[in-house]
C-alpha cells in the first residue's frame, strides 16, 4: 500500500477511503484521490485551499464551468417543485420541453427521445431499438453490430461488446462479450472498399453500425474526416443496415458544431447523447431515434413496444439542468468560443511536436490531443499536473485538453503552457 495521507488529508476523507472504490484504477497502488470541496468557474477548490484549473471539463461534461447561475437556479427551482416522480404514465414540463428541444436541434428527423441516465445505457437502448426495429419488422435474424477498432461506447454488457475488441479496457471480457464486428474506421480508399465489403457480406446479420462522429473517445482520441462518416452513412444506407452515431462525448459542441453528425452532413438513425447534456451537473444521458425508427414500434401488439424504462429516467432535475444548459448555447456564444480554443490549442500545442516521444498532435473543436509513442510513468506525471495547479488526466498513449467552452484566453495559455512544459519534463524521465 503506497497510499500516502498526508497531514492535510481532511477527515472524512480517512474515514471514507478505505470504503470507496474508485474507477477504472488498481487499489493497491493508486494514489490518495485528491480531496475535492468546491468548484467555481473552470476551477476546483481541495481541501488545504488549493485551485485546480480543469482540464478537461470533468470528462467533457462541464461545458459551460461549473455552477453556472443559470443551470443552479433551474435546478434549485426544480427541486423546491418536483425532485422526481416515476415516468411511466407521467409527463413533466422539464422533460417534455427538453424532448421537443433536443428534436428541434438535432438533425433531420432525429424526432423521438428516450431518456436514461448515462452514456452506456444511452448505447444500451440503441442497440435494442436497433435489434427490435428489426424484430418488428420481421427481420429477426438482424443481430449484429458492426464497430470500429479503437472505438469506446461505454462500460455495460452490450456497450463493451462493441468498443475495440483487442485495445479496450474490457479485453478480460472478451470470452463473455456478444460476438460483434468489428473494423478499422475506413480512413482510405482501400479500407471503404474493404468495409463496403464487409457490410455487404454481413447485410443479413448486420442490425446496425456504430460509430462515435469525427473523433473517437476514451478508445484512444482518434480523429477521422467527415467525409469518412459520410461514406460511412452512405454504405449504411445502400445495404439498409442502420446507422448509430454515439455522440456520447462529441455532442453539445465539443467537436465545433452542436452536434458532429452535422459537420458531416448526415442523420443516423439512432443518436447518442451524454456527458454534455445537463452541463455536467447531472447524469443523463438520451437516445433519439428518427420516424422510421420509432414507425417500427407502432402496433397493436404490445410485444412490439420498447422494452426499456430506467428507474430515474427523464428525471426532473436533470432535465432542467439540460434545459438550462441548451438556453446557454442559443444566448451565449458558444460555438465560437470553442472555435477560438481550437485555435489556440492548435497554436499552443504545436510545440510538443518537437519533444522526444510524441508522435503527433491534433485538435478539432474545444479538444486537444498529444499522443506519445509509450505512455510511461503516468501516475507522477498526473501528480505533477496537480502540483502546477491543473487538473488533466492522461491515459493510454494520449495527453489530451477538453477545457470548458467557456474558459479565458489567459486561464486556456496557462493551462496549455503547463501541459507542454510538463510534456517536456516526462519525456526526459
Ligand atoms: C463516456 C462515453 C460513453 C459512456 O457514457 P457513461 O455516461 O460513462 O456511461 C459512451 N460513449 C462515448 C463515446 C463516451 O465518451
């Protein structure tokens, strides 16, 4: 046990920690969690009154910082009202609005919302509109998923079936997982003949193809050109296979346009939506299908209705968070403002090309990546980005920036200036 408590660690924090277990992290070596009190702004307050300049938006939720006065007073006014009530058989304003919001901001006809409570059950719920689309529609047979290697859809059962097959958090699963396909993103000519190929072979079988829109997330931050999700759409489309795009992380701006699906001028039939939704106040997360999607589940038989229905689904105080939060992006200039971070991330990022061990850096939209050739020594070099005051969170073989939208020039310089001088100093360990 290397867990060292400091003299500053506050008491609940000894009290707690031998009961908490933490994400994605091996107990018996991870370092003592830092004691979190406040946040403000694009800042986190510790325990001894120290400020953490996020990085990256707490998982790319926070779009707007934190404590935005607009989404604390909708959900303060929420909860004086109505906490939560069960959906089944109840309508509420705040989910009904949001709905009918989300509807008129998503592309094409991308019309029918179903809510959940995060990113993973979002992909659960696609995936069975998807099988059960083809159910209904005398289709059974039409069973798999198609994915791309390096993607990450989630951490449940069926999400887990289709992130990379190999590379993925999840390969002590593989022998349990649903056997599902999988393909690198067609990012030239010969792999679109390749996947056309595929998906032909496949079209009987295939329910859907999923895919996360122009950068792909905690598989690895991989980057693809519209072009390629649009020749992706299109093969979908010519062997009627469906199309998922998993906008978990790239929706609410992050990637430049509201949502990535439009920069590549398509509209799937299933989208994902998470992590921004309520501005990273609180979980939820929602799937929205198009007309044809939902037509399918139109009947008289009561078999053919989605068999889904999350406990704390369309919860009230979620939804008015992330109707607070789509106010935010029409009053408040949002999409330029992450324009203005790409392009100062651009900037400001370059320099790592330089130094030894990094093999390429990229930004699109409000996120910045510095990939290395072997991520080494990466709990220090988390400690150090804590001790110069930022928070930021290396994993795999990426160093990456997903600031808020709504970070100053002055706070986005220091934070880049500490990332590459910390780049720097980890290359020579
Ligand atoms: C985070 C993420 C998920 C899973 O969302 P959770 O809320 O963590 O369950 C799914 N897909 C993508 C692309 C993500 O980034």
């Amino acid at each position: 046990m290397s867990k060292l408590i400091a003299a500053s660690t506050p008491a609940w924090q000894m009290r707690g920690n031998p009961h908490v277990w933490m994400p994605y992290a091996q107990m018996q070596t991870l370092p003592l969690p830092v004691p979190v009190v406040r946040t403000e702004g694009v800042y986190w307050e510790l325990a001894d009154g120290r400020r953490l300049l996020d990085g990256i938006a707490s998982w790319w939720t926070a779009c707007h910082g934190y404590n935005h006065p607009a989404i604390v007073a909708a959900v303060a006014k929420q909860l004086e009202t109505m906490p939560h009530i069960m959906f089944a058989g109840a309508h509420h304003e705040p989910a009904c609005r949001l709905a009918a919001s989300l509807a008129a901001i998503l592309p094409g006809d991308l019309d029918y919302v179903f809510f959940s409570d995060s990113g993973s059950v979002a992909i659960e719920i696609a995936m069975k509109m998807a099988l059960q689309y083809w159910r209904n529609i005398g289709q059974a047979a039409r069973t798999r998923f198609l994915s791309f290697h390096d993607a990450y859809h989630g951490d449940t059962t069926g999400a887990m079936s289709i992130c990379d097959p190999v590379d993925s958090m999840h390969a002590n699963f593989a022998g349990i997982l649903l056997p599902q396909l999988s393909h690198a993103v067609p990012t030239t000519r010969e792999l679109q003949q390749q996947f056309e190929k595929v998906v032909a072979n496949n079209r009987n079988e295939l329910a859907a193809v999923v895919i996360e829109p122009l950068v792909q997330g905690a598989g690895g931050m991989r980057f693809h050109e519209p072009d390629v999700v649009a020749q992706i759409s299109h093969v979908c489309q010519k062997y009627d296979v469906l199309l998922i795009a998993d906008e978990v992380a790239t929706g609410f701006g992050r990637t430049g346009s509201m949502f990535a699906c439009q920069q590549c001028e398509i509209v799937p039939d299933i989208i994902c939506l998470g992590k921004g939704l309520t501005g990273g106040v609180l979980g939820m997360a929602a799937t929205v299908a198009t007309k044809r999607i939902y037509d399918a589940f139109l009947s008289d038989d009561p078999a053919c209705a989605l068999q889904h229905g999350p406990t704390y689904m369309a919860n009230p105080l979620a939804c008015a968070a992330a109707n607070a939060s789509l106010e935010l992006f029409q009053q408040e200039p949002r999409l330029k403002q992450v324009a203005h971070i790409e392009q100062i991330l651009r900037q400001e990022l370059a320099p790592c090309r330089d130094i030894t061990g990094v093999v390429d850096v990229r930004c699109r939209g409000a996120i910045g990546v510095v990939q290395v050739a072997a991520m080494h020594d990466l709990q220090r070099v988390r400690q150090r980005f804590v001790e110069q005051g930022i928070w930021a969170r290396p994993f795999r073989d990426i160093f990456y920036l997903t600031p808020a939208f709504v970070m100053s020039e002055s706070e986005l310089l220091r934070l880049c200036h500490i990332m590459v001088q910390t780049i720097k100093e980890w290359s020579a360990w």
